[in-house]
C-alpha cells in the first residue's frame, strides 16, 4: 500500500494545466455503446476509475483502445455480448451503473446486482430505475440483482425527486434511442450532463435544454461514431483554487472554465483571495489579503459543488474566524473531520450535516487517512500548511480521481513524495 508524505511548503507558485474532467469522461465512455461505430474521445485524463470504466465497457463486448501518449481512447461497440454491469466492478466505482441505460437502449436487458439485496426502492439507483420504468421497461428484481427489460423504449414525461446526475445522464441515455420524446423535469443541470448531451448530439441524437432544469429528447433509430474532446475537470480546477488560498500562494490555472467553477470563486473571493480571468484559465492569489472565514452549503449545479466541500472545509481551518459548513446533497459527507482534528483542526459537528470551523493559527502534522477521493485531497492541501510532516494513507482514492496528482503539485513546490507502505507485522 502506497501513502503519500508532505513536509510543510511555503506558498505555492506557478503554472498548472488542468485535465479533462473524470465525470464527464465517465458518461461518454458509458454512451459509446450507443453505437456500433467508432468513438474517438480526447482529453482524456489518466486515472484508475476511467481504467475501471475501460474494464467495463470490454466485459460488455467493446473493443477499447487506449492511446494515453495522447490522451485519446478509441471505443468500438459493434457487439454487446453481456447486458451486465458485473459486482465487482459496481462496488468499485458506483459510476459503473451508467452502463445501464445505454445496455437497454441498445439491446433491450440491462442487470445490476445489489449488494445485499436491497429493494428496488433502496437509494442508490432508485430514480434511475423509476426512469426506465416510465420510458416502458419492466423492472425486474431477482435474487441480488435487478434487471430493467423492454421490447422497446417509449417517450415519456418524468419529473426527478431529485436532481441526480448519475440518473439524469442514464435516463438520456435510453431516451435517445426511444420512440418519441421524452422530457426530462428536474434534471441535474452539471456541466457534465451538457458535455455528455453534446457528444450525444454529435452521434445524431437530438437533445435540448441540457444545462437547464428540463431536457427534452427526441428519440432516433441509430447513432454514429465520433469524435469529442472532453471538457477540463472543474473539480480538479477547484482543487488548485484553493491550494493557492490555503498555502497563500499564487498560481496561474490553465485550461480552466470560470462558468463552471463560479460558486468557488465567490467564496474564495469572500475569503479575501484575489481572482483573475486570463485568457487561458484563471489566476489565484491567496498572498494579497488576509483570508477570514466564510459560510458554505453545497447543493445541486449551480449551486457549491459537494465535491468542493471537503476541500474548502480544509482551508476553512486556516482562516481567521468562524466558518459554517452545511451539506445538503450526501449523508454522511463529514469523513474528513475526524482526519482534520487530527492535524489540530477546531471543528463542531451536527447531524453529519453541519459543521462549524473555527480557523487556528497553525495545523500540526500527523498520519491521517484519505476517507475518499476528495476528502484525501483535503488533507494533503491541510499538510501543506500543517508543521512537520503529515502522512496520507489509502491514496488510491486520490489517484482514482486525480490525473499526475503529486506531479503537478511539485512543480508548483509542493513538498510531497509517494511511498510504499511497509505492512505491518
Ligand atoms: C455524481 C458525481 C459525484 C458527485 C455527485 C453530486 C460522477 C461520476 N459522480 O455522482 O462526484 O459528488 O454527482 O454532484 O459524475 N440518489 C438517490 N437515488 C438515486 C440516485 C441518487 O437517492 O437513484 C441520491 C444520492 O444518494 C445522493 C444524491 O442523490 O444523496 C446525489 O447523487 P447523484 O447526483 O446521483 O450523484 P452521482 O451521479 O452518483
């Protein structure tokens, strides 16, 4: 097992370029077996839940190719030979299930497996479920698994409970194929789901309204083969964001889209940290004022990314004054406070929903734990700042999200190495 070990940095300086964006590419990589023609998908970023992805779409009958010298994957599904969406690799990357919709539109049987038999209506892929069933597929639940089969799709109207985006990108996904229209009410509006209807639209399907609360698709007989250049990540530009804020540093940020990262540039902007337009990205500098706290709550796009929340919650730890959190998308999204506190962090919780930070003047460095993806990312920008040395330990949830991750943070002085762990005896 691999952990990473970060000594204390000074400010971080210089120029960073950020990679094509992981929730986008997973999707594209799902719609390609939309098509029995060749995808050429470009920007790829380098990462282990995009290689899980790959794993997937060659159980499913793809010929995947991947030319990382270019960042280019090359997809052909002329055959499906499994409507399946295997165990193994559900529980390993829950995006997986993405597969679903594209199975059932393109052959009519799609199957999940549950973990633990839990019921249809259980959480995590209940709305993606409600969707194909009103889009005409029987639902089938068998013993660990479900299974939604249609003869054939029908246009409907359906309204979300919620805006998930995982569900949003699955309904779209079997409504392009589907007789008729289909509108989709209290979709998820992420910039993931407009690159997705973009590259859907390229492959001759006619989507409208991505981007926006309702989308409205207009079923077609066949799709095409394409090629796209996948948007750059906004989770990762954020990322960098608020490394220049939490270490007071200065960093110009390549190939950033502002739009898609407004909400995190109006709270570091109320933190007191000055943010620039260029021509190619953004420039952040936490080294002109003195930061002070500010109040979060994440919600659906537009709103805070959750993604970010974790994140700006660590340099929330550093800031002068008393800074609320409040999460409102996942339960349970507070794993990274424990990991805070124990680099001396003053964090209150209430409910796993709510958090108050008051800002001390210096973290300590400790051995801390990369909870998820996120929250991993979280605590190596804490032991930036942090005195003395801080270890990470389960980094590969940092590496299934992040492209050259150290890489990229050494070049702007980061003080972080990679190492083998020894196991214990
Ligand atoms: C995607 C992102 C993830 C991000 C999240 C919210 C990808 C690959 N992942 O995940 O990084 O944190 O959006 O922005 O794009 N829910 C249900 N029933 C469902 C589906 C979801 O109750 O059928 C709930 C979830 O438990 C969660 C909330 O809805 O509480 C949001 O989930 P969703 O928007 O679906 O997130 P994902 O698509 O899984």
């Amino acid at each position: 097992m691999a952990k990473f070990l970060i000594r204390e940095n000074g400010p971080l300086h210089g120029e960073v370029t950020i990679s094509g964006s992981k929730n986008a590419m997973l999707p594209i990589m799902a719609a390609t077996l939309l098509t029995d023609g060749k995808c050429q998908i470009m920007d790829v970023p380098r990462l282990r839940d995009v290689d899980v992805m790959c794993n997937m779409l060659r159980r499913i009958g793809a010929d995947v190719q991947e030319d990382y010298d270019n960042n280019t994957l090359y997809i052909e599904a002329t055959e499906i030979t499994d409507n399946e969406a295997p165990y193994a690799l559900v529980s390993k990357m829950r995006a997986s299930i993405l597969v679903l919709g594209p199975l059932l539109a393109r052959t009519g049987r799609a199957r999940v497996p549950l973990p633990g038999g839990c019921a249809i209506g259980a959480r995590p892929v209940d709305l993606h479920l409600k969707g194909f069933a009103a889009l005409g597929a029987k639902i089938v639940e068998g013993k660990g698994y479900v299974e939604a089969v249609a003869d054939k799709l029908i246009g409907c109207n359906l309204y979300l409970d919620f805006p998930s985006v995982g569900a949003t990108e699955n309904i779209m996904m079997a409504a392009v194929l589907a007789e008729g229209t289909t509108v989709i009410e209290n979709a998820a509006e992420e910039p993931e789901i407009v690159d997705l209807a973009n590259f859907l639209n390229k492959m001759g399907a006619r989507i409208k309204g991505a981007g926006t609360d309702t989308i409205k698709i207009e079923g077609v007989e066949k799709l095409n083969g394409v090629l796209h250049n996948v948007i750059p990540d906004r989770i990762e530009t954020g990322t960098f964001m608020v490394a220049a804020a939490i270490t007071r540093g200065n960093i110009l940020i390549r190939n950033a889209v502002p739009d898609h990262v407004k909400p995190v540039i109006a709270k570091l902007k109320e933190c007191g940290v000055v943010i620039e337009d260029c021509l190619d990205g953004l420039l952040v500098r936490g080294d002109v004022n003195p930061l002070v706290a500010t109040d979060i709550k994440t919600l659906p796009y537009p709103g805070f990314p959750t993604d970010m929340q974790s994140i700006f919650m660590a340099f929330l730890t550093t800031v002068q004054g008393t800074s609320n959190v409040i999460e409102t998308v996942f339960e349970n999204r507070f794993m990274h406070v424990a990991e805070l506190e124990r680099m001396g962090a003053r964090i209150e919780t209430e409910e796993d929903r709510k958090a108050m930070i008051t800002g001390v003047e210096k973290l300590k460095g400790a051995e801390v734990l990369a909870t998820d993806l996120r929250a991993g990312a979280a605590v190596v920008l804490a032991g930036m700042v942090a005195e003395g040395e801080t270890q990470v330990s389960e980094i590969y949830h940092i590496e299934r999200g992040y492209e050259r991750f150290i890489d990229k943070f050494r070049a702007l002085g980061a003080d972080i190495e990679r190492v083998e762990e020894k196991v214990k005896e």
